[in-house]
C-alpha cells in the first residue's frame, strides 16, 4: 500500500460538519427573513425622504401648504403609509425651511415577536 494514501492517525479532519452547515444555513436563512420583511420599511422611508427633499426644495409659502403638498405627494407614492402631512415638523434654519418627521414600525416576525425600526430624516 502506498504510503500517501495512508492518514496518520495525529491529524485531524478539517472542514465544516453537518451540524455546523446547519447552523450556518439556519442563521443565514433568518438573516434573510429579517431582510425580506423590512425592506419594504426601508423602501418607505426612502420615499418620504425624497418627497421631502423634493417639498423643501421649492418650499410653499406656508406650513399648512407644505402639509397639504406632502399629502399630495403621498396620494401619489402609494408606499408612503406611515405618516400624513401633519407629522411633520417644519422649521426655518437660515432662511431655508426644514422638514423633519420620525416614526416607529413594528415589523412582525412570528407570533407575538416584533421587530421596532425607528425612523427619522430631515429635509436636506
């Protein structure tokens, strides 16, 4: 018998066992999961950022028709489900008007299981 064929017995394997694989493809898998279920949120508040830039670049003269505009915007943007105009808050900084909002999402996992994402932006 040839002599490489052969394993000497100090060696040990290397390599990932089956039970690691597992636990690796388990992990991975809810990682995932997680990230399908708040993209969405993700995408949302991409959508009220942009809509609030786009408001604030060409600002109404007053607050209550930066309100009315975002409620417009927002009949239009059929993401945007979280806030209506009036939670936003508009202030002048430098002679610029600011638009800021936050908001909470609960995103369900399973079960009675939750994840919080808290968003905030401000016009830029």
């Amino acid at each position: 018998m040839n002599s490489k064929a052969r394993r000497s017995p100090s060696r040990a394997q290397r390599g990932v066992s089956m039970f690691g694989l597992l636990m690796w493809g388990i992990t991975v898998g809810f990682i995932g999961y997680l990230l399908v279920r708040t993209l969405p949120t993700v995408n949302e508040f991409l959508t009220i950022q942009k809509s609030v830039d786009k408001i604030a670049a060409a600002p109404p003269p007053t607050v209550g028709e930066i309100r009315t505009a975002f409620d417009r915007q927002k009949d239009i943007e059929y993401a945007i489900k979280s806030i209506s105009g009036k939670d936003l808050d508009i202030t002048k900084e430098n002679e610029r008007v600011v638009i800021a909002f936050a908001y909470d999402v609960e995103v369900p996992i399973m079960g009675p299981v939750f994840l919080l994402v808290k968003y905030q932006g401000r016009s830029k």
